[in-house]
C-alpha cells in the first residue's frame, strides 16, 4: 500500500484545485515517493498561524483532529497514473494536471522553482519503466518453465548447425 511503503524522495507544499463548484486552490501537505504522491492536510509547521488557533481552540476544550491524520491521507499512485500534463507558468506559479488511468484529472499549482511537476513525471516513469521490466522478467520465467525438462527427462535440442 502507498501510505506505508516507498522512499520520500521530495515533501513539501502543493496547492491542489478542489473538485467543488467554486474550484478553491486548497493547501495539501505532499510526499512524493517512489510509488506515488500522498496529499494529506498541511502540517502545523507549514501553517504557523494554524498552531496558535489550535491551542487556542485546545484552551476553549473544542475537540481539534491533528493536521495530517491518516484517515485523511489520499493517495495518486503511480499504478494508477496515466501521465503529467498542461505544464504551464503563469506569474508566480507552475500549474500542471494528473492525469489518473480512470479518466480523472487532478490540478495542481506550486511555485516555479519548486520543480515538484518534474519530479513527479520523473518518479512515474521511473515506476513505469521497473514495472516493464518486472513484467518482462515474468514474461521470460514463465517461457523458461514451459521449456524446462521433466525430472528425469532429457531436453533435446536441436542444434543450429544441423540442417
């Protein structure tokens, strides 16, 4: 499963476009590893002001979930990622799109420097291409088992030099 397995190989930051009417760009908290992108709330040290709220509301006895739960971790593996597209920059801001196998179109936006649309589109073919070649070992295994002799049995092959 992606919450519990792969190296992070960049967190940080991202703002992603909610799927709602008004389409807000929402704060995600994101850990990109080798099997995919988790977005989760953002913690309290990407929000400071966010902390002071809270052990505002903690003094007040309001019940506040933690930032970054796990119930509310959603993972885009790389399994299910058809690509990365419409890289654009406008201002001071990088946008590009997710493109899920499903269909699913998932946007995002952070700033020009961070490079996060480059290392996920490096990631995904990365993943892409160990799962081919996974699949190609598979594929070869398989050939060798319906080759392979019967205990006891003598495999007999034909020589290229004979015609």
């Amino acid at each position: 499963m992606l919450e519990s397995s792969g190296k992070v190989l960049k967190e940080g930051l991202l703002e992603k476009r909610s799927d709602g009417l008004l389409q807000l760009w929402k704060k995600k908290h994101c850990v990109l590893t080798d099997e995919g992108l988790l977005l989760q709330p953002p913690k309290q040290h990407d929000h400071p002001h966010q902390h002071q709220q809270q052990q505002q509301q903690q003094h007040h006895h309001h019940p506040v979930p933690p930032p970054g739960e796990p119930g509310r971790v959603k993972a885009l593996p790389f399994s299910s990622m058809k690509t990365v597209d419409c890289v654009e920059r406008k201002g001071k801001y990088m946008y590009f799109t997710v493109v899920m196998t499903e269909g699913k179109e998932v946007d995002f936006r952070c700033p020009q420097d961070a490079g996060w649309n480059a290392q996920i589109t490096l990631q995904m073919v990365r993943y892409k291409n160990r799962q081919a070649i996974l699949a190609v070992k598979s594929s070869r295994q398989k050939q060798q088992l319906l080759v392979a002799p019967l205990p006891g049995h003598t495999l007999i092959r034909k020589s290229p030099h004979l015609a």
